[in-house]
C-alpha cells in the first residue's frame, strides 16, 4: 500500500495553495524536556515523539465522540502541522498541567496536546522556545530492528532535532493512517515499537520509490518545499 504524504481523504500535503489552506489553520503541540543538566538523547526523542503522536491518535479522547476528536478532524481537514517546542523546569510542569499525554522514553519525555488554532495557541505553551531543541546522542544508536517498523530520515538533510521529531512524527502518522484496523490494534497493543534512523544514502532513493509512506515538507521551516523527509517503513505495509 501506498500513501505519498496523504491525509485519512486521500488529499496529499501539497506546497501550492489547495482548498486545505483556506481552511481554519491548525497545529499539533508537541514539548520536549530539555533540562540543562540532563537533555534528553536525539534519537530517543525523535522515537517519543514519533509514539506521542500515535499514542495521542489512537486515544479514546481522539476518536468517535471524545473530547479531543472534533480538535483532531479540524486539524486533518487543513495542513497536518506540528510544531515542537522546549520546556525544562516550572515552564514543563506548567505544560504538563494542559490536557495531553506525556510519553517517557529511556532519557526523553515528550508531552503532546489535542490541536490547536495555529494562532491560538495557550499562553502555557505559546511562551515556550521552538528554537534550541539541538539535542545529540552520547552513543551512535544500534542499527534498526527491520522486523519492527522504521522511521528513515532523509540522509541528505539537516534538520534540528526539534524540526525532526516533528517530521518523525508525520511518518508515524503516515503509517498509522495506512493500515488497517487489525494492524494498528496490534502496534497500539505492543506498545507502539519502532525505530528512527538515518537512511543509508545507498539506499535512500529505493526507499522514497518503494511505495511506502513519504513525508514531503512543507517547507514552512529549516528545509526547502517539497523535501522527502521521511520514509515509514512498518512491516504491514511491506510489498
């Protein structure tokens, strides 16, 4: 199966103006921990932020007749934008006193919250610093598990860890959307396993043609419009 960068209707995340502009502008909040003392290491955050992002979509408050679901289905009928910002100290256990869901991995701990106007954001989180999420990691990562699914970042490409887990957290959606119910109950029931990794430059165009799930940019920040950020790599969706 294949999704280019598509919303649950089909309609692809577009850089030219589309009918998804004109609608009311939503964003998805997502805050990282950053404590001078202790930052979180790069890939373990991009991997929470990536499960805050499922773990928040498939929550009883996102779906049906929850409190968050109208949120979610204003915020999947314009762009599908997601902005991270950073908080340590009173400004994190302020954000943790919003409606959301904290996800704690081995060093990270991301909060994510239900969509919010682009330009509503609350006065909680709209203090809170988008720059300064340049995070690294204190050992090279293993390589990926290719038996769970994979999150592979374009190799090419630069980006803050903040812009990242943002577009990390595209790809995960991505393949959320395109699989089917049994699949995603299983993932949800395991935990939401899955890896972020590098591509290897070999192999990264084999993967942006292989039909699997591709995050292309908007470029509203760091990148150009239209860069292949993400490949979503889940074994379900293998050909």
């Amino acid at each position: 199966m294949s999704v280019d960068s598509k919303s649950p209707d089909g309609s692809p995340f577009r850089t030219e103006p589309t009918a998804r502009d004109e609608a009311p502008q939503f964003v998805l909040p997502l805050v990282v921990r950053i404590e001078k003392s202790a930052p979180p290491a790069r890939t373990d955050a991009l991997e929470t932020a990536a499960r805050a992002v499922l773990t928040l979509l498939s929550d009883p408050r996102a779906l049906g007749d929850g409190e968050w679901a109208q949120a979610l289905r204003d915020w999947e009928d314009a762009r599908i934008r997601k902005v991270v910002r950073r908080a340590r100290g009173a400004e994190w256990r302020r954000a943790g006193e919003l409606p959301g869901i904290t996800l704690t991995g081995k060093s990270a701990e991301v909060r994510v919250f239900p969509p919010v106007p682009l330009d509503g954001w609350p006065k909680e989180l709209a203090k809170l610093q988008v720059s300064g999420t340049e995070l690294d990691d204190p050992e090279p990562p293993v390589g990926a598990d290719r038996s769970a699914p994979v999150l592979w970042l374009n190799p090419e490409l630069e980006m803050s860890a903040g812009k990242a887990m943002a577009q990390a957290g595209h790809g995960a959606q991505l393949a959320w959307w395109a699989l089917s119910q049994e699949d995603r109950d299983a993932w949800r029931d395991a935990g939401f396993p899955l890896a972020v990794r590098p591509a290897d430059p070999a192999e990264w165009r084999e993967l942006t043609g292989s039909g699997l799930p591709l995050v292309r940019d908007a470029g509203f920040t760091e990148i150009a419009p239209g860069s292949c950020t993400v490949v979503a790599d889940h074994p379900a969706l293998r050909g």
